[in-house]
C-alpha cells in the first residue's frame, strides 16, 4: 500500500511539473502574441519606445537583482562575522569562487570564454547583432558566484552584456532589422548599467561612447526611456547602502586647480599601470599549458591571499571607497591585521598604496584565471584609493586645506576614463552618484587629463586592440564598419570553370565555348590549386589550330598575382584588390580552390548597404 502511495505521489509531481511548463509556456505564447498584434498595429517608432520599455525594465531588473544578491552576501561575511570567521572566508571563498565559476563555465556552458564589452562589440559587427540566448543568463550566474563569492572585479560589464543579450534577444523574437536590433541591444546595455549605479545619463553615455562606437543612428528614445526604466527600478528597489552613492563633499574651489590637475596627470599614468598589468597576467594565464580548472585553482589562490593580506581587494570594495570618501578612514583597516596595532596616520597612507597598487593585479587574476566581472568596479575602486593616497600624500608635506572628498570622488571618474576609454561615462557616473554636479570641472579636468594620456600610449583601447586591428569590431571610420558588414560566404562565386594541369589548348578552347567567365582555374591530379589562365592571355593564339594539341595548360597558366584565404576579412581583401589592380582574385583554403571573388560583386554589396544605412 505504501508503495502505491508513493507512486501516486510521484504521478501527481510530475503531472504538476508538466501542468506549469504547459503553463508557463501559454503564458509566454499569450505574451509573444500580444507583442506581435501590437506590433502589426504600432508604427515603427511607437513600437521600438515600448520595446525600449520592455527590454529596459528587463535588463535593469536583472542587474537591481544581481546588485542585491551580492550586496547581502558581502555584507554577511564583513559585518556579521567575527574577524577570525572573516579570515577564514577570505581564505576560502575568493578561492571558491573563480573556481565554481570555472566550474559552470565548463559544465554547463560547454566553456564558452568569451565575456565582457569586447564580446558585444564582436557580436555587433560580425554577427548582426545576434547574441547567443544562453548570455541572457550566463554572465549574470557566472559574476554573482565569482563576485559574490569575493572575486576582485566588478558586476557592472556582465550587467550590461546581459541587457545586450535581453535587446537583441527580444529584437529576433520580433523579426527586428539589423539597426532596431543594435538600438534595443544597446538599450538593454544602457539599462544595465542605469539601475547598477542609479545613473541614467551615464547609462546613456557608456551606449554611445562604447557600445555604439562607428554605428550611425538617429532613433535614441528606446535608449532614454530604457535608461529611465533601469534607473528607476534601481532607485525604487535598492537601498542606500546598495547603491553607488556619495554625499559628503566639498565645494569646488578654483585655488585647488593645481591639485586636481595633477590628480589627472597620476590618474593617466595609473591607468596605463593598470593596463599593462592587466595585459601582463592575462598573457601569462594564456600562457600556461594548463587546464581551464588549474588556472582557475592558481588565480583563486592568489586572490584569496591578496584578500587576505587587504580585504579591501575582497569583491567590488565599493564599501572601502565610501568610507573614505565619507572621512572614515580608519574603516578601510577594520577587517586587517592592522587592526591590532596602534593607528598612525603612515599605517593608512601605507595601506591605501599598497591596495591600490595591488587591485590592478587582484581584479585582473580574477579575470583571466576563470572568473566572470569587469573593469568598471575596478577601475572606481582604484581611482578612489589613488585620490586618497595623493591627498593624503600632500597633507603629509604639511598642505591642509586639500579637499580630500572631492580627490577621491574625482580619482575615481578619473581612472575609469583612463582604463575604459570613456570619459564622458566617467564623468557623467560620478556626477550623479555623487550629486556632484558641482564638481563638473575637476571632474572634467581630470577625465579629460587621463584620457588624452591613455591615448597617447594607445590610440585604442588594449582591451579591443586586437580585435580592431583584425577588423572584428567597428572604429569610427563609417565606411569600413560598412565593409565589415559584407561576409566572405556572400562574396564567393563558385560557380567556376577548372581544368587540368596536363591538358592542353584544344580542351581550354571546349571550355571557353561553354562558359562565360575570362578566368579559368588550374588544378592539379590532386585537386589542388596551381594558378588562372585569362581570356585574354590565350586570345592571340585560340584562332590557331595548329597549337590546339601542341600548347599545354602548364604554359598557359600564371600565377595570381593574389590569393584570398578564406579567413581572410573584408578590408584586407580590397587591400590585395588595390595592390594588384585586377578584378577577380581566386579563394583558397587549404590549397585547394574555393572559388573567385570580384571586385565587382564587393562593390555592388558595399553600394547597397551604404543606401540601407543611410536611409532616414
């Protein structure tokens, strides 16, 4: 009897399970219904403003939820522990947790690496703005065991690359065009980053600077109603302690000029600190001919001592960067082994040079060792410890009126802009976490200061270097992220004539006859390619029986003066275009004949998506 209890049990779960799937999957019909009557009823604006609606309340939602989880679990391990349990944790889970996310990237993601803003820009331009359904959840599981878990990065990069994937997602769900996709991509991106640090304009700016670099657009209400959603429910939802927030600070004064131009000047060259550092360790993990779980045990090791020795380093460190722009700067020693020591003011300048030094190292091993996160909480963290240190460095040479608030508040946008390339994001960030509108100026004078000087070490960000320089991603030049659009596959005529080696005159003629082309193809027996005979090469002698069966292929034939690969990209293939001035180059892989590529057919695509880009 008891067994046949238990079997009715489970036929009454699994019943439940498949009664809500069923439901589930009507809700979500009745929902995807609903969209596509009101998207044969609205006009194309009218429906791309409630799509930015939908996808900002989407993606801000998932970030305002990924924003608490982690805020809770730092909190327990920092404010609801004693200090041996605190050491404890920072020994285990920093560890733990590049290796869990190791872990899942392996089993349940089939080890898809590629993450971060690099990754949207890639999709962007080489995959029309397809991103994979998997990344609308992905980053958000791998960044909150990885940062929550204590990982020295930030949440803000798997935020917005999650909105991407929720716009453009939403965008194939409704048959959306190229240009709507990347809209309400860029939309669920600036969302992300909105509710993350209660910053609209910000949002908006990271959109642009970043995201949208070399797309040309006219529609931005999806991306202002999208940041307004993101920013609201991050406003309505979170709680002060959450949020990204500074109130303490003083007004700007012009007779601190100097300070904060040196400021930039320290904020620039840490910027390229931190970047080459960064570059240094992931060329290191690269590097290594280990598996993907032994570099993630090496990097959570190293993080898990950083932790130890500075728990600022441990997670976002947001909390580290508050209390010292709120004057409390003893807290940012609390968790240390300083704590047992007498408190002198060089024990603090010490401390904050030392994490600051050592962040660059702790966020990039949490990286590229295995975890998931960004450079965004990095790079404010840094800039927030390096306005401190160099306030607290000028006090120590007797100059006290220094505003120190104000330096370390305007370090942080500082830095950013330095590292990301996006001044205007790190400006319009702190301006409105800080309601430092007040402090545009330094905040400009800064930014301004460490951008020009990360551009002066590199024209384009390290991050994307390679893949622009690969032609993987777009740059402000319009008429090349055109060309990058056109996809070899397309180009390709394969529809081509070949012939042997070994025949001769008489066969090329037969040839000739039944064609159309003024190119034809050499193989060898082994079906490889051995070069082109041109109409034109044989028209002096193809009226003249007499050589028909003297003449062989192999004297007819040249080589081309080029060949394309087929992994070859677009603007390298009109560079071999141009260098031989021919019309028709041959497409090889593995020696072996593809087919032929004209100038031509390049053009003609290159004509039409100038007209579709260009239109309204």
């Amino acid at each position: 009897m008891s067994q046949f209890n238990r079997l009715r049990k489970y036929h009454s779960f699994f019943r439940f399970k498949k009664d809500f799937e069923q439901y589930s999957l009507k809700s979500a019909r009745s929902y995807e219904l609903i969209l596509h009557w009101l998207h044969n009823k609205m006009n194309r604006n009218q429906f791309l403003l409630l799509s930015g609606i939908i996808v900002g309340c989407s993606a801000g939602l998932a970030g305002v939820i990924l924003k608490i989880l982690v805020h809770y679990i730092h909190y327990v391990i920092t404010d609801k522990v004693h200090f041996s349990t605190q050491i404890i944790f920072y020994i285990v889970f920093p560890f733990l947790g590049i290796v869990l996310t190791t872990l899942i990237v392996i089993w349940f993601f089939r080890g898809q690496s590629r993450k971060g803003i690099p990754a949207i820009l890639h999709e962007i331009a080489q995959n029309s703005s397809l991103i994979p359904p998997v990344k609308m959840y992905s980053q958000i599981l791998q960044s909150a065991v990885t940062v929550g878990l204590g990982g020295s990065a930030g949440l803000e990069s798997p935020i917005a690359v999650t909105g991407a994937a929720l716009g453009a997602n939403y965008a194939r769900t409704y048959n959306l065009g190229y240009k709507e996709r990347t809209l309400l991509l860029a939309a669920g991106a600036t969302a992300g980053i909105a509710a993350a640090f209660n910053a609209p304009i910000a949002g908006m700016m990271f959109a642009f600077e970043i995201l949208l670099t070399g797309v040309v657009f006219s529609d931005f209400m999806p991306l202002i109603v999208a940041a307004v959603c993101g920013s609201l429910l991050s406003k309505i939802i979170l709680q002060e302690e959450v949020l990204f927030h500074f109130e303490s600070r003083t007004a700007f004064n012009y007779h601190n000029l100097p300070y904060y131009i040196a400021l930039g000047l320290l904020s620039g060259l840490y910027a390229r600190y931190y970047v080459v550092v960064s570059q240094k360790v992931e060329h290191f993990f690269h590097g290594l001919k280990w598996t993907a779980l032994q570099r993630a045990i090496l990097g959570g090791l190293l993080v898990s001592i950083l932790c130890i020795l500075l728990p600022p380093l441990f997670g976002e460190g947001y909390n580290s960067v508050k209390s010292l722009a709120n004057g409390n700067h003893q807290a940012i020693l609390q968790n240390s082994f300083f704590r047992y020591l007498p408190l002198q003011s060089w024990m603090i300048l010490v401390f904050a040079g030392c994490v600051c030094l050592l962040k660059a190292f702790a966020a990039s091993i949490t990286i590229q060792s295995g975890g998931n996160g960004g450079n965004f909480a990095p790079s404010l963290f840094s800039g927030g410890f390096l306005g401190f240190f160099f306030a607290m460095c000028c006090q120590t040479i007797g100059i006290t009126d220094i505003p120190i608030t104000n330096l370390v508040i305007v370090g942080m946008a500082g830095v950013m802009a330095g590292v990301l390339y996006a001044p205007l994001t790190a400006i319009f960030l702190i301006a409105e976490s800080s309601s430092g509108y007040d402090l545009f100026i330094p905040l400009m004078i800064v930014s301004t200061i460490s951008f020009l000087m990360a551009k002066w070490f590199s024209p384009i960000s390290p991050e994307i270097k390679e893949l622009a320089k690969d032609g993987k991603i777009f740059t402000r030049a319009h008429d090349k992220n055109i060309l990058l659009l056109l996809k070899m596959d397309d180009l390709i005529e394969k529809d081509i004539q070949s012939i042997c080696i070994d025949a001769n005159l008489r066969q090329v003629i037969e040839l000739v006859k039944e064609g159309s082309r003024n190119v034809i193809a050499v193989i060898n027996q082994q079906q490889l390619f051995e070069g082109i005979i041109m109409l034109d090469d044989i028209r002096p002698i193809m009226f003249n029986p007499d050589l028909y069966d003297k003449v062989t292929v192999k004297k007819l034939m040249q080589a081309p003066l080029a060949v394309v690969h087929l992994n070859d990209n677009i603007n390298l293939v009109i560079k071999k275009f141009d260098e031989t001035h021919v019309w028709n180059l041959p497409v090889v892989q593995d020696k072996r004949l593809i087919g032929f590529i004209s100038k031509s057919s390049i053009l003609n695509k290159y004509r039409l998506l100038l007209q579709e880009y260009s239109e309204g």
